[in-house]
C-alpha cells in the first residue's frame, strides 16, 4: 500500500495527528505494539464499568481550543477530581487546601493556616541558613513544612520515585500548591471532565477510515516490510511515539524511565469500595501508592446502583525491558542524554518525534492533543 505517513503507535498523539492529515487528503499506516488502540488512556467495560486500565486519566485542560476539539469526539461529564489522602487511619482532602489544615492542626480561617504554615516553612529556612535545599526533602520542608511533609508527600514521593527524598534531587517540586480556601478541585484549569463511554471511543472515531495494524511493534513491522520486496509498503513519512532512545538503538546509553504494576479487582456485590475515584495511600510502609474506584469517574450520582464494583490498586516500580515505560527520570544525567538524542531525531529529515516517550517529557493529554494538532497543521501547511 503506499502511504504518507507511518504512525508508530495508536494512542493520543498518533490517533489526533492521523485524524487531522487525513482530514487534508492524506493517508496514514497506524502501527501499535499492543492489542488494542489508546495507549495508556485505554478503557474498556467491566461488569457495568468503564475501567482505566492504565490508570487514572482525569481530562482537564484551560485551552479551548483543546476542549472544543474533543468534544466533538466525546460528550464529557462534570467529574471533579477531588482525591483523598489517606495516612494511617487519618484521611487529609488534596490538594492541600483549608479541608486539609483544617484536618492537620484543626484551624478554621485562612490566617490561622498561614501562621501554622509560616511557623514550619520558618523553621525549615533557617536551618538552611544561606544555602539552597540541596533534595527534594529540604525543598519540600522550605515550601509546607513538616506536617505537610511528613504526612502527605513524604512516603508517596519515595514510593513514587524508588528512592529517600534526601536522594532525590530539589527540582523536581520547584512548587507545591497551597490553597486558602475550602476548595478540594485538584485541578485548576477551567475545563475538566471524563468522557462519558470512555476514552476508547475518542480514539476509535479519532482512527475511523484510518489503516490500522495491532500487535505490531515498529522493529517488527519494518523488518517484514523489508523482506516484502516490490510488495511492501511505501510511506513518506514516519511519527514515531515510541522510545526515542529504543528507535536509535539505545545507541547513546538508555533513558531511564519508573513504570506501574496494576492489581485489578472485581469486588462482587459491593456497591461502593470507597466512596471516591482516587484515594492515595501516603505511607511508605504500603506498597502501593493509590487505589482508584473506577464506578466514580463516570457514575458521579448513582454509583450504588451497579451492584458491583472494580477497583485498582498502583505499585509503582523500576522500569525493566519490557514493562510500560511511564514516567521520565527527570535528573541532570537523563536530561544530558535525551539532549543527544534530540540532536540525533532533528537529523531525521523524515520522521516526526511526539507524546510523551518520542520526547522524554511527562504529558498531561491535553498537552498532548495541542502537541498532535500543531505537528499535523505544520505538516498540512508544508
């Protein structure tokens, strides 16, 4: 067949970017490794519910642009991701706001929050004296003070990430918000929601008139496309949102990535597990770090009118070959490397790197959208 473009990967990005050059005449080839099309944000029903079955993906943006555009694929629902934070046997309202203080130190207005915080953040500051936090520890002491710390980021950030926040570096929370008021919407972007059915929906429509080959990795495709002969397929192009440094043979060294183990349960005739979407577990002491209820993501109202309910306990762990690579290790030695490889992909005259792996960035999916609308008008207007 002959092609304009080679989409490696079904998910956000490769699904948006094939809709639009299509839209303008083009055609594409879309490849993905796996059995089914969506990348992480792939749901699928189970016993009356839609499951994310790679974890929590919570729609929100403040781009209109953005928002428009997906929701001529999908109707959303008015979601608020409002997670709870669940320490020992207490349980702490995020992000951290007056619900939060209120349940740390039992204050009641804005300003008692503020001397309580001012008090800790002071303490945490002179002890640096002069100096700047040198990891993530004495950063995160110096902006909500050990109370906060101790309880609410400290044994999440360690599970998170693998390692002791004094092992961790400081930038990686250059801030953390801390709002006055009694407001527990997590996000503050304008526009928030979850698509109702799913976002497999999103990127079936996104994918309709679209070639589409599954259980097809890109070291695979290419290889049998090879010993084809005059019979392969011709594409001008490729949009690799893969590996950057797998399609480079991790020529420079291999960029270092954290992933999740998901334990996915069915619980039989129980209506509500936990009263809310998303509910973290703080403590280093329990392996996991959130158990997310899938039934409230979508049935905000009636929940307990489905008898059953599947929820979803995260391990996060180190990445090995062949586990889903997640999240980018955001240190001064990857950053140095993905540099490289960045120089290496803008040698590629005809290959376009996108999403969150094709360029060693953690994306929120509407970043991911503008990212796929920008590539593809650029590629329209050429």
């Amino acid at each position: 067949m002959r092609y304009d473009y080679l989409i490696v990967g079904a998910g956000l990005y490769g699904a948006v970017f094939a809709s639009e050059v299509k839209k303008a005449g083009y055609r594409s080839l879309v490849i993905d490794r796996r059995d089914h099309i969506g990348g992480n944000i792939y749901t699928k029903e189970m016993n009356g519910v839609n499951v994310h079955v790679y974890g929590a993906h919570i729609f929100h943006t403040s781009n209109k642009r953005v928002w428009d555009y997906v929701n001529e694929y999908a109707q959303f629902n008015n979601y608020v991701n409002s997670p709870v934070a669940r320490y020992k046997d207490e349980l702490y309202n995020l992000p951290f706001n007056m619900n939060t203080f209120h349940e740390l130190w039992g204050v009641r207005t804005p300003q008692e929050a503020k001397n309580k915080l001012d008090e800790q953040i002071g303490t945490a500051r002179e002890a640096l004296g002069d100096s700047e936090p040198a990891n993530l520890e004495q950063q995160a002491l110096s902006l909500v003070g050990r109370d906060v710390y101790e309880k609410l980021i400290k044994g999440y950030t360690e599970k998170q990430w693998g390692r002791d926040c004094k092992d961790l570096p400081a930038f990686i929370i250059k801030r953390l918000p801390v709002r006055f008021t009694y407001n527990n919407n997590y996000f503050n972007d304008i526009y928030q929601g979850i698509p109702i059915g799913g976002y497999t929906g999103i990127i079936s429509r996104l994918l309709e008139g679209t070639d589409v080959r599954l259980n097809c990795s890109f070291e695979e495709y290419m290889k049998s496309n090879e010993a084809k002969g005059s019979e392969a397929d011709i594409f001008d192009k490729i949009v690799y949102t893969g590996m950057i440094d797998e399609y480079f043979g991790y020529s420079l060294g291999a960029l270092e990535y954290r992933t999740l183990k998901f334990e996915t349960e069915t619980l039989k005739d129980v209506n509500n597990f936990q009263g809310n979407a998303v509910v973290n577990y703080t403590e280093r002491e329990i392996p996991f770090t959130r158990v997310i209820e899938h039934k409230h993501f979508e049935h905000i109202l009636d929940a307990e009118s489905i008898p059953d309910t599947v929820i979803t306990r995260e391990y996060p762990k180190e990445y090995e070959a062949g586990d889903e690579p997640y999240y980018p290790v955001n240190d001064e030695r990857n950053a140095a490397l993905y540099e490289k490889y960045r120089e290496l992909a803008n040698k590629q005259k005809n290959v376009i790197f996108g999403g969150r792996l094709g360029q060693y960035k953690y994306y929120d999916m509407d970043k991911v959208i503008e990212a796929a609308l920008d590539a593809a008008a650029a590629e329209v207007q050429r």
